[in-house]
C-alpha cells in the first residue's frame, strides 16, 4: 500500500495545529500560575516551540505577556528560532 504524499495543505494544517496547542499551553501556564497552580514544566513549552510552535510561542509571550523575561527560557526559545531558521535556509538550497 502507498502512503499519499505529503502535501503543502498537510504541512500548513500540521503547523497551524502545533502552534495554537502551543499557544493553548502557554495560555494554561499563565492560568496555572495566576492560581497558584501546578504549572507546566518550561521543558515541555520548549518542546512545542522546537517540533514546530516557535511562532506560537513568541505571539502567546506577547498576547499573554507571559515568560517575557525568564532566563533562561527567553534564550532556548530564541536559541530554538534561530535554529529553526538555520534548518529552513540549509533546506531552502
């Protein structure tokens, strides 16, 4: 049996889905933490960011105003971005 191609449409529904549960968890953590809840471990929102919800995560710090100015998470998102960035180029050729 042939697995179908992947198409732009598949990718695009992949990345726009990884990124609004990014945002989702971002929103959540900024709840959990206004509760005094337990929060959700900086690893796992990193995590999101690095398979694909990077651009997620830096509109959910701005809208949520949330992990601003944590260090060093700040790093690792931005560590993560450009990365990201470094892959599409090298891909891109």
């Amino acid at each position: 049996m042939l697995m179908p191609a992947l198409t732009p449409l598949h990718l695009f529904g992949a990345l726009l889905a990884i990124n609004l549960w990014t945002m989702l968890r971002f929103w959540q953590d900024k709840a959990y933490a206004a509760h005094r809840q337990r929060r959700i471990p900086e690893r796992s929102l990193l995590l999101l960011a690095a398979i694909g919800g990077t651009p997620g995560a830096f509109l959910a710090r701005h809208l949520f105003r949330h992990k601003t100015r944590k260090q060093p998470f700040s790093f690792y998102l931005w560590l993560i971005l450009m990365l990201q960035g470094g892959l599409i180029i090298g891909l891109s050729r």
